[in-house]
C-alpha cells in the first residue's frame, strides 16, 4: 500500500526539500531555515531530524526559546497536516497553520523558509 502525502505536507515538504536538498538534516541548537512566524510576536524555528525520502520532514525539533523546546513528529491528516509534541501541536495546510500550547487559544502562524 503506497502512501500519498496531503497537499499541506507537501508544501511542508517542498518548504523542507528547498531548504535541505534530499539528505536528512539534524536538529541543532540554532536552526532557523524553518520557521513558524505566530501573531503573539514570536519565531519558532522547526528544526528537523528526519525528512523522509520525498521530502517531508518526519521528526523535528520544535524551538521554543533559547536552549528550550520540544520534539515533535509528522501526523498527516485528511487536509493539511499536524506536528505533535509533549502539550504543543501545529495544525497547517500549506503555509498556514494554528499553534496551540495545551489548553490554551490557539495562535495563528505562517510557515516561512530562511
């Protein structure tokens, strides 16, 4: 059984292949080539571990502040797609998403690339 991905994860995917090529990427202390720009003023970059073989990335690390954040992975939904981590998820379709922190209003962001 083949796997299609949903047009957000490939937008998501096509934003991760521009900024990485092919080859898997590692999660570092400052990575920015990913970003979720939210309307609360905040970056957070997505700083990913895994990409599969097309592209998408599977696992990151969702940088929350400086030396603090959290690994999230890839749940593709029936329209867009969803990262979830410990109490944090980001719901998108292309290049815009909902950030939403536990029980709290969800924020609205835009993914950029660079």
């Amino acid at each position: 059984m083949s796997k299609t991905p949903t047009s957000g994860a490939i937008a998501v995917a096509m934003l991760a292949m521009a900024a990485f090529g092919s080859a898997p990427a590692s999660a570092g202390g400052t990575c920015s080539e990913l970003q979720l720009h939210c309307e609360n003023g905040h970056t957070y970059p997505l700083c990913p571990i895994a990409v599969s073989d097309i592209g998408e990335v599977v696992t990151g690390h969702l940088v929350l502040a400086p030396r603090r954040g959290l690994h999230v992975r890839l749940v593709p939904m029936g329209q867009g797609y969803r990262y979830i981590g410990r109490g944090v998820w980001f719901d998108g379709v292309r290049e815009d998403g909902m950030l939403y922190f536990g029980n709290s209003q969800p924020i609205a962001c835009k993914v950029y690339h660079g």
